[in-house]
C-alpha cells in the first residue's frame, strides 16, 4: 500500500455552469512544491482566457512552499490583468491562511 504523503501531487479539474457562469473547479492534491509549481501554471494558465470563474481548492493541498505560493499570486495576478475571469482559492488549510496574512497577500485573495 502506498503511503499518501508519497502520493505524486495532481489536479482533477472539472467544469460546470453555475448561474450562467462557467465554473472551473481544480482540485489540487498533495505538496505545491518548487518541483511542481510549473504544473500547476500549465494546468491553470490556459484556463485563464476561458472566461468565467477559475476555483483553486487546496482542501488536499499537505504544504505550500514560496515557488507554490509565487505561482498562484502568479496566475492570481494574469487573472486580474487580463480581466477575462475571477480567480479564487478555496479550503485554505490555517497553515497556508497563516501564509497569506504573513505575506500581506490575504486581500489579493480575498476577492
């Protein structure tokens, strides 16, 4: 049996249409780490210029480093920019809320 903490980190993302809107749902599992930041761009990257609502739930996200952390204020900030969708975060672990209030990034996130 494997060990979950050994369990490679992947997204499942799902669409879905919510009040007229087209929700994108990316389920994050495992560490968002240095080694995996760049998955998680090309995953949520394209999804950007889609329009719509992008969700980002990190319920099964064990640890976020800066590279992790720097890669969704990254896709956070390309949201913003290109005006095309509304980004968010979803089941933050208090670890990570502590991360963005440590970092002054909570209000970016909180729209």
């Amino acid at each position: 049996m494997t060990n979950p903490s050994e369990v490679a980190f992947h997204c499942d993302v799902e669409n879905s249409v919510e009040e007229g809107v087209k929700v994108t749902m990316v389920r994050c599992h495992g560490r968002l780490i240095n080694q995996i930041a760049g998955e998680v761009k090309e995953i949520v990257k394209p999804l950007i210029p889609q329009g719509g609502v992008i969700v980002i739930d990190l319920s099964d996200v064990t640890y976020l480093d800066s590279l992790g952390l720097g890669t969704l204020v990254g896709l956070k900030v390309s949201a913003i920019n290109e005006g095309y969708c509304t980004l968010r975060l979803d089941n933050l672990s208090p670890r990570i809320q502590e991360l963005l209030r440590l970092t002054n990034l909570t209000k970016l996130f909180a729209s």
